[in-house]
C-alpha cells in the first residue's frame, strides 16, 4: 500500500494545537444548548477564552481560520513544514486538474480558498524551519563524501555546476486565486 495523498492527510492527520476554549465548543451546541456558566460575567470570559490544547486535521484548522478563531501549533518546528507542505501538495493537485479539465463544477474553490488562507498563516512560522534542499539531499551527502576524501584538498569536478542555496519567499503565494482565475477564464471563453 502506498502513501497518502495529500488530500487524505487534510482530513486525516491530526495536529495539536492551542486555541480558546471557546473555538473547541461546536457551534450546534452553542447554538442549541449554549455555555455553562458561573453566574459570574467576568469569570465566564475568562473560562472562554483560556487555552485549551485540542488535536485538529487540516481541514478544521483551514475553518476555524476562516470562522474567525486563532491558534497556534504547539510543536511548529515539525508541525508547519509538514502542514504547509501537505496544503500546497493538494491546492496544486486541484490546480493540474482545473488546467485539465474542461468542467468547473466539480472545484470547490471556497474550500481551496480557505485551504489558501491557512498555508498563508501555516508558512509565516512555517519558512523559518523548512530545510533547504540542498543542506539534506544529495548535493549535502555528495559534500559529505567528498570531505571524507584522502585528499589534502576537496576535490572538484570540472564543469560542476555552483549551486546556490534557495531562497525561501517572504510570503505564500496564493494557488487558489490562479485556480479561480484559470476557472474564470475558461468559463468566460463559453459565454457570449
């Protein structure tokens, strides 16, 4: 059996977070029971908006986001490369089948979006502990190797190419706008 697909692991895998306690409340029972209550105003604000730490797939936190509550991962160093990563693998997934396709229905770009938002957030910590891929592939390992050599001095081959370490964006940058842009201009080609 083979790994997951992105789209699995949004609404699979689990991630810690710490958020008010409010947000962890589902909103049925907000609206059909309500809160419990001290009698105590002061008190009940402050019951609410303590830190409570809950475990959310990707697609929670994508709503919660969306709904307006913040939280915060509470193992970022390993948590929001993995969480980014997984976002982008999906949003560009959706954005090979909206060049692919010729039928718009079926994208749920609201969802996309709210994905968008979220790897938006996620990549600001996020981008501060993704590896460059040079330090852990091969060139690192072929480094390694290489000052592992006998010889007095690193060894060199001709015509290797000088490569550069990546340089991380300061910001995300949206695919599913280009996703919605691409529907846009395709359906726009039909209609007269």
């Amino acid at each position: 059996m083979g790994e997951h697909t992105p789209a699995f692991k949004i609404f699979h895998f689990h991630f810690r977070c710490e958020t008010a306690a409010i947000n962890n409340i589902p909103s049925f029972q907000l609206s059909t029971i309500g809160v419990i209550s001290s009698g105590d105003s002061r008190t009940d604000r402050s019951m609410m908006m303590d830190m409570t730490s809950v475990q959310w797939t990707i697609a929670e936190m994508a709503e919660q986001l969306y709904n307006g509550a913040s939280f915060t991962l509470t193992d970022p160093r390993t948590d929001a490369p993995k969480i980014y990563g997984i976002i982008k693998e999906h949003l560009e997934d959706w954005k090979r089948i909206a060049m692919q396709s010729l039928v718009y229905n079926d994208i749920p770009l609201d969802d996309l979006q709210k994905l968008d938002a979220l790897a938006t957030e996620v990549y600001k910590v996020a981008r501060h502990y993704i590896k460059d891929p040079i330090e852990t592939g091969i060139f690192k390992r072929l480094e390694d190797i290489n000052k592992r050599s006998f010889s007095p001095a690193p060894i060199k081959r001709p015509n290797a190419p000088d490569v550069k370490p990546t340089v991380l964006a300061k910001e995300h940058t949206s695919i599913a706008d280009t996703i919605a842009q691409l529907t846009i201009n395709r359906t726009g080609q039909w209609r007269q």
